[in-house]
C-alpha cells in the first residue's frame, strides 16, 4: 500500500510494528509551530573527548584532536529542546561532518565527525561516536536543552553507528551512560548486520552480500528495553542490496521482543543515496512522538 506524501511516497510495509497508530503521515512533514521567531546558537569545532573520563581523555593523539570534534546548532529561546546527534555516512573510510538540513527550529543538531578507517584502529568510529553522544548527554543542559531528549541519526554508515551506540550498551558504557539514556535512535539507510567494512577489518573473506551477524551487528542486540526506534529505507527496488530486508528482520524481531515503539519507513522512489533528504523530513515527528510518550 503506498500513502502520498508531498514530492515522495511513503510505503509503510510494516505499519503494524508501531506501538500506536501514526496520524497522517502527511503532518510529519511539518515542524512544529513555534511561539515566536526562533534565536539560533551555534558553537563549532567541539572537542568531545575533552571531558571524557581520564583514562579515555588521555589515549588522545593528533589525528583524534582533529577529527573528533562536533558542530552544534541549537535554539537559544527554547528552554527544554530535543537534540538530534546527526553521524554522517562514507561507509566508515569517508565523508566528513555537517548539519543535514533539518530546519525545524525548536531541534538542535550536533554534526559529529568521527575517525576514519584506515587512518585509526578498529573500533575507534564506533568509540567515536559513542564519546560524542556522551558529551551531549553531558553538556546539553547547559545550553538549555533536555539531556531526556536526545537522538541518535545518521545515514549509511552514520546511521549504522547510530544503531550500535543506541542498541549496544558497551559503547556508552565507559562514559556512564547506556542506551536507555536516548529518547530516540533513527537510522537512515543503515546495515543492521554487521558492516561489510567491519567484516573485513574483523577477518571475513566471504562476498560483501553474505550476512553476518555477530556483536557488530545491531540485530544482534535486538532488545525489548531499547529506546524508541524509526527505521527509515529507500525502495527495496533500487535501495543498496539486502537493506530493506534487513531492516525489516530489525523491526520483527524487535517487536516480537515486545519493543513497543518501533516506526518503519520505507520510501518509494529513493535509492540510498536519494533517500537522504526525504528521510529528514520525518525525524521531527518521530521525535514528537517519542519524548510524547516517555
């Protein structure tokens, strides 16, 4: 069944899976009204590992003081807003941080860069972007935001870490938090088997389309207990192989787990690379309905 959206279709193949029932997918799309013209802050060039726990902090070498640092935008006038951390894809060997065009002006956004394979170890992206959802948790209060309402996103392979720092407890872990301590994860696009980069840093030889699920795989730590999940995806006709497959294993198993906050996108059309920016028009209402129901 396809439900029209202005300039993209949705197909809502696993409409079932959400706890509720959606409104109108079409009011999605739009931000919520704000009381009045919106002051924006930004602050560039954070160093997130700088209040990390000393034993952390102090691994530290130039390429991670350059690489490891977040933009942050958010509204100066708006005690009490949700923070989306946005990790940005590049199959984990690219791409580099920057604000994905989410405009909705009572959201802050935390652009986050992260170290690359193979100029740093394995697992470093992963400890990564875990260092930097910390340091929001951390640090949002005082900027005026709510450390309750904090997201995770990303597309590909951002939104594959994404995934991991919500759904595997050992990432946040060592900065005192646990995936419980998010509103809300969206992954964009993402593998949630193990990462065809990370089977081949962790040994496998086998073809890129061969599934692997292990403890790098976000399937693997599928769990009732998660923080609210949307799980958005290009055309299973023209998506990047086996993604919309198994995200839709992703969205069962977590329901028959008894998760009772589980959205699944499927978004008639895009292709991986093209699903990106209508997938963003559907995080502000995801986001809404997530701190609605905390």
């Amino acid at each position: 069944m396809k439900l029209p959206l202005p300039r993209l279709t949705v197909l809502a193949a696993m409409a079932l899976l959400v706890a509720a029932p959606l409104p109108d997918l079409a009011a999605q799309t739009q931000a919520p009204t704000p009381t009045g013209p919106a002051t924006t802050r930004t602050e560039t060039a954070l160093y997130y590992y700088a209040d990390a726990p000393a034993e952390i902090a102090a691994k530290a070498d130039d390429y991670q003081r350059r690489q490891c640092l977040l933009d942050l935008r958010y509204p100066a006038d708006r005690p009490g807003f949700a923070t989306v951390i946005w990790l940005h894809g590049g199959g984990l060997t690219g791409g580099e941080r920057g604000f994905p065009p989410i405009t909705d002006p009572q959201l802050a956004v935390a652009a986050v860069g992260y170290r690359l394979s193979p100029h740093a170890p394995f697992p470093t992206f992963l400890e990564d972007a875990a260092a930097a959802t910390a340091w929001v948790l951390r640090n949002i209060a005082a900027r005026g935001g709510d450390p309750r309402k904090v997201f995770v996103t990303g597309h590909s392979a951002g939104g594959y870490l994404a995934a991991m720092v919500g759904m595997d407890a050992r990432w946040l872990a060592p900065h005192g938090f646990t995936p419980r301590d998010l509103a809300g994860i969206v992954p964009i696009s993402a593998q949630t088997t193990t990462h065809f980069l990370v089977k081949k840093l962790r040994g496998d030889q086998g073809p890129e389309f061969r599934p692997i699920i292990d403890q790098y795989a976000p399937l693997y730590h599928a769990a009732a207990d998660l923080p609210p999940i949307c799980l958005i995806l290009g055309d299973r006709g023209i998506e990047y192989k086996n993604r919309v497959e198994e995200n839709q294993l992703l969205a069962s198993a977590l329901k028959n787990l008894g998760h009772r906050h589980v959205e699944f996108y499927e978004l008639g059309g895009f292709d991986h690379g093209g699903v990106y920016p209508p997938s963003l028009l559907l995080i502000p209402g995801f986001v809404q309905r997530a701190v609605a129901a905390r």
